[in-house]
C-alpha cells in the first residue's frame, strides 16, 4: 500500500503537467485560428506608425529602422507566442478554449477575426475623437480637479 501511496505520488505531477501541456498546446491553436499573429502584427505597425509621427522627419527613416531591428529580436510574434498562450491558458479553460476554437474555424468567426483590427481600430479613433472634441471640457475638469 505504501508504494502504491508512493507511486502515485510521483505520477500526479507528470499527469498534471501533461495536462498543462495539453492546455498550453489547445490555447496555442486558439491563437492560429483566431488570428492572433495578424491582430498582433496590425497593433505594431500602428503602434510604429504613432511613434514615428512623433520623431522629426529628419530622423525617421533610421528611427523606423531601430525599432523594425529590436522588435524583430524581442517583439514579434513568434518570440511572444509561448507567454499569449500561456495567458490565454491561465484565463480560459481548456475547453472554453476548444469552444473558442470551434467559434473562430466557422465562417463567422474567420470573418470576425479578419475584422477585429480594423473594429479596434476604429474605436479607438472613434475614442479619440469623442475625447478631442469635448477637449476644452476636459480641461477645464482637470484644471477644477486640480485647483488650477
């Protein structure tokens, strides 16, 4: 009984990390199917196109080529993989992730994942907007807020 007790012991965390492995694959091909790698690529070339607008036009086409060179070594996709699908893991269960995967291999789920970037986008523009032109009403609130 004692080595059975033994045995088991030894075996609950290589069945629990298995598990976790077979978690960490299914949330991996929920990222393929949802189109995690051309949502992930959009947001960084807007994001490159934001901070570009900031730098003087002199230094643009070097500044562009700094960031290309650092995102590629450190944030790209392929690289930050393994951590979204842990995250994906570590919010969704294994299933809920089948069921995600089920949702984004039918024909309305591959439309919405080809439209996703373009919504985000436009909300955050729409966002902007709404903020920009109701500016001076901010300001005059944080000014108010902050006694100036």
């Amino acid at each position: 009984m004692k080595k059975l007790f033994i045995a088991i012991l030894i075996a609950l965390p290589c069945a629990a990390f298995s598990q976790t492995a077979q978690h960490l694959k299914v949330s991996e091909q929920f990222l393929e199917v949802s189109g995690a790698r051309t949502a992930f690529d959009d947001v960084v070339n807007s994001m490159l196109q934001t901070q570009t607008g900031a730098v003087p036009q002199e230094h643009r086409e070097k500044f562009i080529s700094v960031m290309k060179e650092f995102m590629a070594k450190y944030f790209n996709y392929d690289v930050l993989k393994p951590k979204m699908a842990k995250l994906y893991a570590d919010e969704f269960s294994e299933q809920e992730l089948k069921d995600l995967i089920a949702f984004y291999s039918s024909s309305t789920g591959k439309k919405y994942a080809s439209k996703v970037s373009v919504l985000t986008t436009k909300g955050m523009q729409m966002g902007q907007a709404a903020v920009q032109e109701h500016r001076d009403e901010l300001t005059q609130m944080m000014q108010k807020a902050f006694g100036q």
